[in-house]
C-alpha cells in the first residue's frame, strides 16, 4: 500500500505497477504507510508530497486535538406510506423501537474499538427491505414474520425472527460499516492478495451457479469486467475495497 499526494490517498502496487484505483481516506484522515490504514491526522506523520494548501480567506481556527469519528451522512429516503397489507403489529413494534435501532444495534466497530452509528445501515433503509422481503419476497421466498400464528404469539415469533437476522447481520456486515464484501483472506505471507476479489478461501466466484429454478438471476460471466466495491470494513490494518479485473490489465495478484 503506497499513500498518494499529501497522504490523503493510497492505492496498491505490486512488481513496480500500479495495481488498484486510488482510494480517498475519509475526511479528517490521512494514510499511515506504517500500519497500511487511514487514521485521524494528528497520529500520521505524512512523508509524502503536501497538498498544495489554498490562501485563507478567513482568519485560520485551532482544530480540535482529540479524536472525532469521521461522519458519513447517513442515506435519507422519502416518506413512505404503509400497504394495506402491512404486518401492523410487527412494523408498530419495530417504530417504537427506531432510535434504539438506529443508536444501539445498526452500529460499527471503528479501528478503536468504540461502536458508532452505522453511516451505511439506519432504520429507514432496514425497514423498506424488510416490507420488500415479507411483502414481495424473491422467487416465492419471503421474511417469515409468523403470520400463521395468530395474536401475539405471532408477532413474537417474527420479532424473534427479526432479532436472529439482525444478530447475523450484526456478524456479517453491520460491525464492519461495510455493504461489499470484504477482503479478509489472510496468505502464507500474511497478505491480503487482490485475487481476494475473484474468489476467498480458495472458491471462484465466477463458477458459481443458482440451483434449479433460481437460472434467471444467474448472471453471465464478462471476461472484461472492471468492478471496485463501493465501500469496505475500516478494522485496524484493514486493507483497501476489493477490485476485480482481466489478468491482461492486473497479471499479479
């Protein structure tokens, strides 16, 4: 990992060649080439070229010494109104609980240790897929929400149902403030290697097949595809997004 101009970049090289996008470090972070991750400026010490800095135009203000978490404003979408169909129960339920869906479950784990509201996973968005899933579903597979049992207990039994995709989701991706998936498949050299991309714990990806039935969301393989996940988990060393390319642009991985 090489940090760019004014550390407030990095991207991947590998034999002397340039092998990733250039990937910007969050506002109010710098790259350490040291611990290969973005931290807050005051712990980097940047050897690299400075950004050129513009004159002021107000009087310059002393910032803050102590660490602030860097913000991402969290995804907004307009009002809703609910289907006729609605789970009331359940969805009554989950609104009486929002804030503390929003400030004490959908959080992240920073390269501290602290837990943050995720800026990738807020309430507004886990609930309009949770109305697609029970409502709409995917190849005649839904949310199970208990609508067979009647009264309360069935509305025990989708809030615990809710509870259990929310734990494994917590494990999957929540903590890691990410919606891609991450590289995490350590070498024999102790490196994150960019075939990563192409397929982790020695899997490929693009031999993947959908079981009998599910063909149609079966993609074509594209030899020539060029893809960089949007985003990816920020843990202590984490390496960069993942990235894919034909060997004929990346023939080291």
């Amino acid at each position: 990992y090489v940090p760019g101009p004014g550390c407030t970049s990095y991207f991947i090289c590998s034999n002397g060649q340039v092998v990733s996008p250039i990937t910007d470090c969050q506002q109010g972070t710098l790259f350490d080439e040291k611990l290969s991750v973005c931290d807050y400026e005051q712990n980097v010490e940047c050897t690299t070229t400075p950004v050129p800095t513009p004159r002021p135009s107000k009087n310059p203000t002393i910032s803050p010494t102590y660490r602030i978490a860097p913000t991402t404003l969290h995804p907004t979408f307009p009002p809703q109104t609910r289907s006729p169909s609605a789970n009331n129960a359940i969805e009554d339920n989950l609104h009486y609980c929002k804030d503390d869906i929003d400030n004490k479950i959908l959080l992240y784990q920073t390269a501290w240790n602290d837990w943050l509201p995720s800026t990738q996973y807020r309430y507004d968005g886990f609930l309009r897929g949770l109305q697609a899933m029970y409502l709409e579903g995917i190849n005649d597979m839904t949310f199970y929400l208990g609508e067979d049992v009647p009264g309360e207990e069935g509305t025990i039994i989708g809030l615990v149902n809710i509870a259990a995709f929310l734990a494994q989701s917590m494990k999957e991706t929540i903590k890691y403030d990410s919606c891609d998936e991450n590289n995490w498949d350590i070498n024999n050299e102790g490196k994150y290697p960019i075939s990563n991309a192409c397929g982790q714990l020695e899997q490929s990806y693009q031999h993947y097949q959908c079981p009998e039935g599910s063909e149609h969301f079966q993609c074509e393989v594209d030899p020539n595809m060029e893809m960089v996940a949007s985003t990816h988990a920020r843990w202590y060393g984490a390496p960069g997004p993942l990235f894919c390319a034909p060997k004929s642009i990346h023939p080291y991985t």
